[in-house]
C-alpha cells in the first residue's frame, strides 16, 4: 500500500462507521476522523486515530479535516427527514464533492438498490449523492450494502420482542458490519480494481427478515420474541413521529423489494463475507447471560 495513505472518516462513531476505524487502524492505515464529540470518540478508539472536532456541514471544519488526507470514507447517518437542508447524505455528499482535495478518493456509503424513489426519501437522497459523485468527481468508490446484521438488535427491535412490519418475503443477504468494514479496507488497499466502481455488498447467507430475526434471537439467547405485524399499524403514529414516518419508508420499501444476489464482482475482487448470522448473534450474546460478547 501507498506510503501517503491517509483515510478521513466521517460518520466515525457510528453503528458501523467505528468498525471501519477499527478495522482500517487494526490493519495499521492511518485514520483521522472528523467528529462532532471528541470525548465520546477518544473513548472508542486508540490514540492512533487521529480526532478533528467537525461538523459534516461546517465547510470551514471540512476544509481542515481534508487537508493531507489521500481517501475519505463518508458515512452518512440515516435521513429522517424529506428537509434536504438537514440530509447529511445530500449536504455533506455536495460539500466534499466541492472540496476533495484533487488527488483524494471518495469511498461513499450508500445502500441496495439506490435510485430515483419519490416516496422513499432516504434511497432517493443516496441515488442523487451517487450520481452527484459520478459526475463531478474523478477518482471514487460507491458500496451499496443490504441490511447490516446490527440492525437486528437496534432497529428492528422493541422492547421485548423484534418486529417485522409487512409480509417482508424476499430473501436478504445480511452483510455484518465487519465484514463491511473489510470490504472499505480492500477498497483502500486495493485502488486498481474498487477505482470508480460501484459495488452491491452482501453478507454470505440469505434469510427473509422474520426468519432472520428468529434465528438471531434463538442464537443470540436474546428472550425476545420474533412478531409479523400488518404495515398499516405504522400510518398512525408515522403522521406525528419522524422516526415512526422512516420506519413506515423503510418497511414498505423492502416489503416491495426482491434482493437478487448481486455481489459476485465484489465478493471477488474486495472480500468475501464469512460471519454469518448465526455465528454473529452468538458473539452478540450479551455477557450478563453467559454469553461471549
Ligand atoms: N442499517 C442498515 O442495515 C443499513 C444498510 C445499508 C445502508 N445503511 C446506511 O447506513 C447509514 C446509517 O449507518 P449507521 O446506522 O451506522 O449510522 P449511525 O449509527 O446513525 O451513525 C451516524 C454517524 O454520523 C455522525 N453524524 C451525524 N450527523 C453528523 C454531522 N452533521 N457531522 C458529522 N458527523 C455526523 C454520527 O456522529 P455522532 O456520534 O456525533 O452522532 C455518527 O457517527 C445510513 O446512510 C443508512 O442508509 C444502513
């Protein structure tokens, strides 16, 4: 690997963007990352991660974390809203277009299926921040992950049991986010075959969403049990609640959708996914109940 390799990740401290500091720092890259609380990201990560205070909307901040860096790697949070003012993927998608430095690699997240959705905000936002890339920048890498096998515990979990919204039938290939993060470390290492490419990342196994969340719960010795609810229970509380508003989006969206196996090319040339659901939710296990975390 290039000995000027410097990575700025935006996005650092989330979900899935801290395992791919880990992962990239594990694999001794030089990472910077720009945060908006230093002390939340001081105790996530070593002293070898460099930590600039920012705001993936503050260009002055941008700016500064951009100076020196040879890739960025931007992980937008979830939108929420239909404001493009307050889209970190739109907004901060356009600001670094406009201030890469000429020589820097863009590695972008965005996810399956991306394109044009006017009733799907939030892939309809990804879909425009791809070809926004596309257009104006020389040298990038787009990764469309499925679903994140963390999601499970996190977004498709309530109280006591985990819920699927909608008949949910097609199948998934659930991607782990280590493995993801694996995937952004070849992209890296590995510039002559990920240069201006979009990648599909999927995980090595295929599940529907219930099925998933059985499997996860049954391994993971969670307790919880695993429900199918009609969709239409979300139109109400999505007409006062933003959160409740995505989750109806998201649910509908991936009730509708048919995930074919796609990732053959990055399988190949990137990495190829190993942890599987099952092993995953046995490492979830939390260690209040003997598990292995
Ligand atoms: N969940 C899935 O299964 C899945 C699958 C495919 C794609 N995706 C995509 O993954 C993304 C969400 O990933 P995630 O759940 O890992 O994200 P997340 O946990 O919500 O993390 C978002 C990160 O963005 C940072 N952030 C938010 N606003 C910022 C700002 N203005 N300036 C700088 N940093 C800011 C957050 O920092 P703080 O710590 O300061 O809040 C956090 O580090 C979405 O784009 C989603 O579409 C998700």
């Amino acid at each position: 690997m290039n000995a000027n390799v410097k990575v700025l990740v935006i996005g650092a401290t989330g979900m899935a963007g801290r395992v791919v500091v880990t992962q990239l720092d594990q694999a001794a890259v030089p990472v910077r990352a720009l945060v908006r609380d230093v002390p939340k990201a001081r105790r996530l990560f070593p002293a070898s991660v460099e930590l600039r205070q920012g705001d993936a909307f503050d260009e002055a901040t941008l700016q500064k974390a951009l100076e020196g860096v040879s890739h960025v790697y931007f992980h937008p949070a979830a939108t929420l809203s239909r404001s493009e003012a307050r889209s970190m993927d739109r907004v901060g998608t356009r600001l670094l277009v406009k201030h890469l430095p000429a020589t820097a690699h863009l590695i972008k997240l965005s996810e399956i299926g991306a394109g044009p959705n006017p009733s799907f905000h939030d892939i309809d936002c990804k879909y425009r921040s791809e070809l926004d890339i596309r257009e104006r920048l020389t040298s990038w890498t787009i990764l469309r992950p499925t679903w994140f096998m963390e999601s499970i515990p996190f977004l498709l979990t309530m109280g006591p049991v985990s819920v699927c919204f909608g008949g949910q039938p097609g199948p998934i290939w659930w991607l782990s986010c280590q493995d993801y993060a694996l995937t952004v470390l070849a992209c890296v290492q590995k510039p002559a075959v990920s240069q201006n490419r979009v990648f599909t990342l999927q995980g090595p196994e295929a599940y529907p969403m219930l099925d998933a969340l059985r499997l996860f719960n049954r391994e993971a010795r969670t307790g919880k049990g695993s429900l199918r609810l009609p969709l239409g229970l979300l139109t109400l509380p999505a007409r006062w609640s933003e959160q409740f508003r995505f989750n109806q989006q998201i649910m509908h969206y991936y009730n509708g959708r048919r995930e074919t196996f796609e990732s053959e090319p990055a399988h190949r040339l990137l990495h190829q996914p190993a942890l599987t659901l099952a092993a995953f939710a046995r490492r979830f296990h939390p260690p209040a109940r003997g598990g292995t975390l």
